[in-house]
C-alpha cells in the first residue's frame, strides 16, 4: 500500500510540481516496464506476451511521484495499484490523480508556451 499523505506533499515550496519528467531516464524506464512484453514470435513458436511487472511499477512510479506530480507517473500509480491492491488500490490511486488537479498552486508543469 502507498503513504499517500506523503505522496500528495509537494515536491519543494518553490516547486510544488517538482521537474518535468519528459526525458527523464527513470521516466522512460517505467513507461518501458509498464509496458510488459507483447506476445513474439521465435520461428514456430509463439511467446505469449507478458504483463508487466506491478510491484516494479508501482516502485519507480512512487519514487518518481516524490520528484514530480506527473499525471502520466500518477496513472501508472493508480494501474499498478489496481493491479496489486485491487479495489483498496484504486482508491488510493484516483486519489493520486485528484488531489493534485484540484490544488490551484499545482500547475503541472505549465509553461506560457504550453498554455491554450
């Protein structure tokens, strides 16, 4: 189970979203790892594909919602949570989703040029 209070802190006071994980190389990691393997093919036979492995990503995701409130890292959250914990950890998990949507100061990572 997460210590959801402690996920949902901001990450500094000067940066409540903390950094943009876009090329972060444990961003790209998890989204590797929550990706599983798909089914392949090896001459006749057929490798069937495999899921990924939740306790990792639920792992990479948490340290990585420490450093960032990442909606994407926030999603990976709540799938390996529903994958772990079932319907406990999809509670846990939408909060992870909402909490930082509904804090004004939270502005994911905006920038002018991203604005609409």
């Amino acid at each position: 189970m997460l210590d959801v209070p402690v996920l949902l802190a901001a990450v500094s006071p000067d940066s409540p979203c903390g950094d943009d994980l876009e090329y972060d190389a444990a961003f790209l990691e998890l989204e590797r790892i929550a990706q599983g393997q798909p089914e392949r093919q090896m001459g006749d036979a057929v490798l069937p594909a495999e899921p990924p492995e939740w306790p990792r990503v639920r792992a990479l995701a948490s340290e990585l919602f420490g450093r960032s409130k990442d909606l994407r890292v926030a999603n990976l959250l709540l799938q390996s949570n529903v994958a772990l914990d079932g319907l406990d950890g999809l509670a846990d998990g939408l909060l992870l989703v909402r909490e930082p949507l509904s804090y004004t100061h939270l502005r994911a990572h905006e920038r002018p040029e991203h604005r609409l």
